[in-house]
C-alpha cells in the first residue's frame, strides 16, 4: 500500500515513522523546505539510513498523490485548512485513492459532500501523542452516510498494519452540530 502523507509536521512526521516501520511505502509532503529536513533527520534517526528509503521527501501534493493508495492530510484541524485541502486532494490524487483526515472538531460528513469522492473519504481521531503512547491503541474512524466497504477495510487494513485496533463510527459531528 503506498501512503501520502500531506503536512511533515509532528503528526505527519511521527505517522510517516510508524508507516514505514509496519512496511508501508510512504510519501512524505511539506511544502516547507525546513518541516521536510526536520522530518527527514527525524526519520532518519528513528529508522537509520538502510530503512530510509521506505519514505520518500516530496515538495508537491500532485507528486505525492500521484499513485497514493491513501491520502492522509496532517494540516490543522480547522475548518478552512481542511476544506482547502480535501479539495486539492479530491483533484490530484488518482480515483482509486481514499482520502483520510485526523480531525477532532471538523465533520467528515461535511468535507466528504465537497469532494467527487465522499464515499472514499474519512476521519480518523488520533494527534502526534497518540502515534507514540503504547496505552493508546485504538483508532476511532468516523466516516460519512455513504461510506463505501472498500474504503473501510483499506483504512481498516492500514491502521491495523501498524498494530492499532480500529473502531468504525459513523461522523456524528455534522448531525449533533447546529446548523448556522
């Protein structure tokens, strides 16, 4: 499975670590030269130099979507950032790909209806900390109402793979938040 990960930042760059380590291709993007040399000394530190090559360092979302199997945006958790985001994802990245968005505060429900893909689109509750506390195994996935199996057991099969337990919700965000 090959991974975009969009953001090299804490969560970005501790998520790309525990991809690679489970076996998975991961492509790494910032469009910051300086998030991408710390991630990239990061990584290189955590993995050594033989295991390095499991991610590489891209400066585009296009080049870092371009064959992604999942699309992983790290940018923050608000509203503009994300919307920003999916819809830039939504365009690059091949149809087959399955965008996915660690938010606690923002409805999947919502960004997935902006997209050409909703039904391959969903969030994840986890933060940096998370990634690295060993007491903390289980990743909560919220999806939207038309969420496709397929795109489940992907997400289910790449949260699994790093050793996490997954628990599948639906978004409950856009149902309980008051429309304005």
């Amino acid at each position: 499975m090959q991974v975009a990960i969009i953001g090299a930042g804490p969560l970005g760059r501790r998520l790309a670590l525990a991809a690679a380590q489970a076996g998975f291709k991961v492509l790494l993007e910032d469009i910051m030269p300086s998030n991408l040399h710390h991630a990239q000394e990061y990584l290189r530190q955590e993995l050594g130099p033989a295991a390095l090559p499991s991610v590489r360092f891209v400066s585009t979302i296009e080049e870092a979507v371009r064959e992604a199997d999942l699309a992983i945006d790290c940018v923050p958790d608000e509203l503009e950032s994300k919307l920003e985001i999916f819809c830039l994802l939504d365009r690059m990245a091949p149809p087959k790909t399955v965008l996915v968005s660690p938010m606690r505060n923002t409805s999947i429900a919502d960004l997935a209806s902006c997209t050409y893909r909703a039904e391959k689109c969903v969030a994840v509750v986890v933060d940096a900390k998370e990634l690295t506390d060993a007491s903390l195994r289980e990743i909560q996935v919220r999806t939207p109402p038309a969420i496709a199996d397929a795109t489940v057991e992907l997400v289910r099969a790449f949260w699994e793979g790093m050793g996490f337990s997954v628990r599948v919700e639906d978004d409950a965000i856009s149902r309980s938040s008051p429309v304005a």
